[in-house]
C-alpha cells in the first residue's frame, strides 16, 4: 500500500516538535510540499530517509529558485522519492539574499553533489559543507549567476538570414524545390 503524502507531514510534525514546518498549497503545487527550515534540514533528511515508514531513499533532483522581489529571495528545492512506499515529497528552505547558505545533504544522499553544484553555479546559494563547491557547468572565470534575476542579459545580436550583413535576398522566381524521391535497398 502506498505511503499517504501527509502521513509523512505527520511524522515530520511528530518527531520535529516546535520546529516550522510550513505546507505549501495552491492550484500550481503538484506535489506535497513541505517548507522546512535550513538549520534543521540534514536531520529532516536523514529522518525522511532512515525512517522506516518512510524510507525516502532517493533524492532525484535539487535546485534553486530566484523569487525577486520577493524576501527571502531564494528557494532550495529538494524532491524525494520512496520507492519502496511508493510516495513522492518534496521539500523547501528559504534563503536570504544577504545570506545565501544552506547546509549540504550530500551525507544523506550523495546524489546531492552535483545538484548542488550546479545551483550554486546558477544561484550563487552556497551548501556549507560540501567538499567541492565549485562550477559545473560554467567557465571557472564566469562573473556572477546567470539564472538570477537581477543578472544581466548580456545581449549579443545572433546571425539568421534577416540580418546577416552581405546577404543575397532571393530571386523572386524561386520556386519551392519538390521532396527527392528515395530508393531504399529494402525496397
């Protein structure tokens, strides 16, 4: 049978008793989901996975969200699957701009490491504790965050037919050329 979604709010309740934890609602929230708060997060993970009514055992994706305007700023967003209970969760901490630090999971889950990177390479939010917090994705000498907000385009003219300089326009007499019949050996 499968684990109920808010059985497993339930249990967070229980065993984190007087800790935040808000769910999140609304017509676009697809999965259930849990804001939980950052200095209580490696122990909410290693919960959620060792617990044996929940056994979350996989962490199938992280990654970061820029909420300008909004304060606190970001979201770190961790999805979690039971497989064994048949059950998805997902959780979120808030990060402050003027403090982008959320503690690393990769003790609970390895798999961590490379989306942490890859959002620290984006956001900027940095995982303390992490043993190689650098770019992934991105020349090591890349300036600031691409996927905030505030950062800048960087607006650079792509080449199409419409504006490549020296460019023949075509003759107006140019008819559209017939598909090529092909013979295939199999035929």
């Amino acid at each position: 049978m499968a684990l109920a979604p808010a059985r497993v709010e339930e249990r967070l309740r229980e065993r984190f008793t007087g800790t935040s934890i808000e769910r999140q609602t609304g017509e676009a929230v697809r999965d259930h989901t849990l804001v939980v708060p950052a200095d209580r997060l490696v122990e909410m993970a290693a919960f959620l996975r060792d617990e044996p009514e929940l056994r979350f055992a996989m962490l199938s994706w992280v990654g970061g969200v820029d909420l300008l305007p909004r304060e606190p700023r970001f979201e770190v967003i961790y999805h979690l699957l039971s497989l064994e209970h048949t059950c998805r969760i997902t959780l979120k901490v808030r990060v402050h701009e003027a403090e982008p630090h959320v503690p690393t999971v990769i003790g609970v889950w390895p798999t961590a490491n490379w989306h942490e990177r890859e959002t620290y390479d984006f956001y900027g939010i940095v995982f303390d504790g992490h043993p190689d917090l650098t770019r992934i994705l991105l020349p090591d000498d890349w300036v600031g965050w691409p996927l905030r907000k505030d950062s800048p385009l960087g607006y650079q003219e792509v080449a199409f037919t419409h504006n490549t300089p020296g460019r023949m326009l075509p003759k107006p007499d140019l008819t559209v050329l017939k598909p090529k019949k092909v013979r295939y050996r199999a035929h």
